[in-house]
C-alpha cells in the first residue's frame, strides 16, 4: 500500500488509541499544576525556579530556566518515555501535541489550527522563509537589523529560488528613533515588486520595538489595491515581544509570527512556533514531512515538522503558557517594562554610558543596551560578571552591551546593576 501523508498517521501502528493505553495508565496527573500556585508577588513567582541566587541573571533573552510545573511535567513525560518509549509515546501523541496546539492558540488569542510547532525562532524562520512561494521578479524587502537567523534563511532563499533580497536600515541612531521615522522608512522602500516584508519586532542589537502594527496597517492599505498573488506578505520575528508585550496576535496586522518559546515564556528548550494568517498560509510549502496533519487539516499543522521530536520538552509546553497565564499577561507586560525602564533611567544618569535603547516603552521592551566608550563591549560584560551580573554582548556587526531585566530579577538587583556600571565607568575615566 502506498503510504502519504494523510494516511501515515492514521494507518501507523502509532496512531494515538491504537495500543489503548491511556494517561492516567502510566500515572499522570490530568491537571494544570500552574492553575493552582500562588503567583501574586514576584518573590513567588521567583521561587518556582531553581535559578542560582549568587549570581543576577540578565540574560533571560537567550535561555530560559524553567518554573516547577514545566520540570515537573518534563520529568513525568520523560520517565514515561523511559519505562517504554513506543506505548507511551502512542498513549500520549494525539492528546498532547493538541494540549499544545490549544494552549498556544488560547495565549495568542487565536485559533489552534493556524498554529505550527517547531523546534526554536530560528527552526520557524528558515522554515517559513525557504518555503515561501514566490513568482519570478517578487522580491523581499527587509532590514539590516535583523538576527543571524533571518539574515541567513533569507540568504538561503534567495540562493536557492533566485529571489532578490533588499536591505534597508530602519534608523541610523537607536536612541533617537520614532514610530513614524521607522514606519515611513519601511514605505518608501516598498514597490510593486515587494512581496515580503521580513522584519524582526524587537530587536536584539539595539533594544528597539518596532511599531509592527502601525506597520501592518500600513502594508495593508497597499495590499488593498492589489491582487491575492501579489500582496506583501509581512512576516515577523517576534521572539523579543512574545512573552512580554501583552499581545493577541490576531490584532498585529502581519501574516506570519515566528518565535521561540525557551526564552521569555520560560518554556521547555527546544520549543518555538510559527503562527499565520488563516488565509496566508497556503502561501508557504511545508520543508519537512508533517507527522501532526491528523490534528487539523490545515497548512499551519502540516508545517509542523515531522518525525520523532524530544516530546518529553514538547508536551510540557502548555505549563509555560499556563504559567504565563496564571501571572497575568498585562501584570507581565507592566513589570518588565517598569524594570528595563529603571535600568534605563539609572544608566542614562551615568555620564560614562552611551544608552543605545530608547527609554520609551512604546519604542523599547526587555533588552536594553548600551555602551561605556573607552571599553569594549565584552570587557563591559566581563567586568559586571566580576561583581556577580551575568549580561552579555550582541551579536551583530557592531556589538553593543546589553542587559534584559525580566520577571525574575527585581528592583534591587536593577540597582545593583546601575551601581555596577558606574564602577566600571570610572576605571575608564
Ligand atoms: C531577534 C532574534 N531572532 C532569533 C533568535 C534565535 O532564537 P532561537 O534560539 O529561538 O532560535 C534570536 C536569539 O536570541 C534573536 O535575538
């Protein structure tokens, strides 16, 4: 029998239910454990992590830790998986990758179906950039602040399909931005041949949010006077707004959202998404053989890609956006951005710092960076770890010091920060 991908799920002896085993068999526990932890100051929200407390971790950017119930949930499916891997796994497979579909799409305010799960920012953006369907002559417009990740799937696309790729830069001075400057930037580059926009939200070399929906509402009066084939598709790394800015994704205005979950979301390592406008992803071919096209019958589950996954990682992602949840996405919101806000107000104090954030939070969200002229960079990160802060450097053409208070610092490790600079300020001077 010739086994497609519509019937390899179904026909597996790996179909969920056909060994008929189920959850509680292998002693799991059906219920939420973040639903029912108190959560309402942040010293509790900081004892659910096993985070070292000799050391200010500002770097929450780059890798989560993970709060109880996503270790608690790993190490269940993890044992369940080591006792014996196939039962448990066809025990678990259906109602656990939808679990996580449906968590996912109740964070993002949208419907699970248009959500694709994937391994990390960067597996999401080289899956949908190299499968984006172009016409001859379409072009990709994008900017010179984004990530290696875009940068290079974008690269790769162009290589492979023969697309052109324009760069532009969205502003010269990152401290002095504006909503407006970025957006009218972004419009006067765009042509009739434009048929992606490829932009990162927040950007990880400078600190700088930019105004994706106020750009969405611009694309979409373009797209207005054009035809299905021919519209620009704007996609988004959003992974430096996702888990901090209160967002519904549906309400951003762009058609694809690309991001990971193992950074501010304290999610499982190893754990991201795409996200696409219901109508845009037939726009996208699907990379990697799907094994998830039993759950919805739509192109975004068919770009999850297939083969066996570290589940045990996978699963335990609905306990971080349940996590998240349970905190309150606003309170969330508010509380990074009121410490990045004082770690801004503290440096920009400092004579020896050149802050290259914006302090507004319109412009700005859990990364700032900054420079003390007269030391690199990465004699800036060495000498706060010397006095106990872990930050780090930027990985960009021009490599800046950087720091991203987020819910597991406070206003007195903030402080210690600020009294750190300055130290490392006048050994310069
Ligand atoms: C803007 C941006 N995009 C993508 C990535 C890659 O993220 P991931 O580790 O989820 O692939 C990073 C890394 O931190 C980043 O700063």
């Amino acid at each position: 029998m010739q086994i497609d991908r519509r019937n390899f799920i179904r026909n597996s002896s790996l179909a969920a239910g056909s060994i008929g085993f189920s959850g509680q068999s292998f002693g799991l526990s059906k219920k939420s454990v973040a639903a029912q932890l108190d959560l309402s100051d942040w010293q509790s929200v900081r004892n659910e992590f096993l985070l070292d407390p000799s050391v200010v971790h500002m770097t929450g950017l780059l890798l989560a830790s993970n709060p109880t119930p996503v270790r608690n949930a790993i190490e269940a499916f993890r044992n369940g998986l080591d006792r014996n891997p196939v039962e448990f796994f066809a025990s678990q497979f259906a109602a656990k990758e939808r679990a996580c579909y449906e968590s996912a799409g109740q964070y993002l305010e949208t419907l699970p179906e248009q959500i694709s799960l994937t391994d990390s920012t960067t597996m999401g953006l080289g899956l949908l950039y190299n499968g984006l369907k172009l016409l001859p002559g379409q072009e990709i417009l994008t900017s010179t602040h984004e990530h290696y990740s875009s940068k290079t799937s974008l690269k790769t696309k162009a290589d492979t399909s023969g697309a052109v790729i324009r760069q532009i830069e969205l502003y010269s001075d990152s401290s002095a931005v504006s909503s407006s400057d970025i957006v009218r930037n972004i419009m006067s580059a765009v042509t009739e041949k434009t048929r992606v926009l490829a932009l990162t939200w927040v950007h990880s070399g400078t600190g700088v949010k930019i105004p994706v929906k106020d750009i969405g509402e611009a694309v979409a009066k373009i797209n207005s006077a054009r035809t299905e084939e021919t519209r620009i598709l704007f996609c988004v790394d959003g992974v430096h707004g996702f888990g901090i800015e209160a967002l519904s994704i549906e309400q951003l205005g762009c058609d694809f959202f690309v991001a990971g979950c193992h950074k501010w979301l304290f999610g499982p390592r190893g754990t991201g998404f795409i996200w696409g406008r219901k109508e845009s992803w037939k726009w996208v071919t699907p990379l990697i053989p799907s094994f998830n096209m039993q759950f919805y019958p739509t192109q975004g589950s068919l770009m999850t890609p297939g083969g066996f996954q570290s589940f045990e990682l996978r699963w335990a992602l609905p306990e971080a956006f349940k996590f998240h949840l349970a905190i309150g996405k606003e309170r969330i919101q508010n509380r990074i951005h009121s410490l990045n806000t004082q770690l801004k107000t503290g440096l920009s104090s400092l004579s020896g710092v050149k802050l290259l954030t914006p302090l507004s939070a319109e412009l700005s969200s859990g990364i700032t960076c900054f420079e003390i002229p007269g030391m690199a960079p990465k004699d800036v990160i060495a000498g706060l770890r010397a006095k106990r802060i872990i930050g780090s450097t930027t990985p960009y053409d021009v490599t800046y010091a950087r720091l991203t208070p987020g819910l597991l610092n406070n206003e007195v490790e903030i402080e210690e920060a600020v009294t750190a600079v300055a130290e490392l300020c006048n050994k310069v001077r």
